[in-house]
C-alpha cells in the first residue's frame, strides 16, 4: 500500500505524541512496517500500550514543553502526528511543527469538530473522531436501513 513513506526522503523519522490506544496502534504499525518512531508522552506508564515487537523509541515528557520537543528531535523528522487527549496541546504542537520547523506532514487529532474546519485553513491535516464515526454510521445506516424502508413503503 501506498502512503507517505513511498513517497520521498532519505529519512522517515516519525514522531507520534500521546501514547494512548490511538498513539500506541499508530506506532505499532508504523514500526512494524519499518518506519523510524519515537513516542512522546508525559506518563511513562502509556508506553505500557506499545506492543512488544516495538522497535522504535520513547521519551517522557510534555509536548508543550519545546525543550521536549527538541529533545525528541523535532527538527529532522518528516512526520509529526500529535494525538493527546487535549486539543489545545495537540494544535500548539501541530503548529510549531509545522511553523517553526516546517514539518512536511502534521497531523493532529481535534476531539472538538467545529475547531476542525479552521485548523483546515492553516493547511494541518486533523483527524476528528467523532466526524469520522458520524460519517461511518451515516454510511452504514445509509446503504442498509433506510434504503431498505424506502423499498418497503
Ligand atoms: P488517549 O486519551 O487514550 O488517546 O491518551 C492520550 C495520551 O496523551 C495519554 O497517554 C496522555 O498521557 C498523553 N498526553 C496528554 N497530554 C500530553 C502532553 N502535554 N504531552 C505528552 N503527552 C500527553
């Protein structure tokens, strides 16, 4: 499968930030895959979620923190996907990332869907999980249920 990784660069040092269930699946697949991975997270139990075929790094320490963020080596990575359960850290990150370091790929997670449309504007991709969902089910329930009334009435 194609992604972003076929594409370009000598490197592809990945920086995933947030190790919970979302964070931790990103970086087992990417690492599984080959892909060079450090995860940030404040608390050092989240590194738990990691598989034990994990192959990439982890660092303690908060995001919204710059220090951390150099720490983690912020300025050669390609990818910067930032995946707290906090907004406000996720955009703060995603926009020194993309800002400071011009950062190929950011991406970050937004729990609120009305802050999704303005963050489009500023050229970061968001993930919002309860407009994907909204979409899934309104799929579902679009192709099934309510095509099957209307044949019935
Ligand atoms: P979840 O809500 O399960 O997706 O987990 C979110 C993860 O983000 C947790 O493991 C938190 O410890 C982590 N987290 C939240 N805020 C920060 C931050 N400022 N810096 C680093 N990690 C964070």
């Amino acid at each position: 499968m194609m992604n972003i990784f076929s594409k370009t660069k000598e490197t592809d040092y990945t920086i995933i930030i947030g190790c919970g269930r979302l964070g931790a699946s990103l970086a087992n697949m990417l690492s599984d895959n080959g892909t060079d991975v450090l995860m940030l997270d404040k608390d050092e139990a989240a590194f738990r979620k990691l598989s034990s075929s994990y192959g990439g790094l982890t660092l303690e320490g908060d995001a919204r923190d710059i220090s951390t963020l150099r720490e983690a080596g912020i300025e050669k990575a390609k990818v910067v996907v930032s995946v707290t359960n906090d907004d406000n850290t996720n955009i703060m990150v995603a926009q020194i990332a993309k800002e400071l370091y011009q950062i190929p790929y950011v991406v970050c997670r937004l729990y609120d869907p009305e802050r999704e449309c303005v963050y489009h504007e500023f050229e970061i991709n968001t993930i919002c999980p309860a407009v994907l969902s909204a979409n899934e089910i309104n799929k579902l329930l679009g192709s099934s249920v309510y095509h099957m009334e209307a044949q019935r009435a």
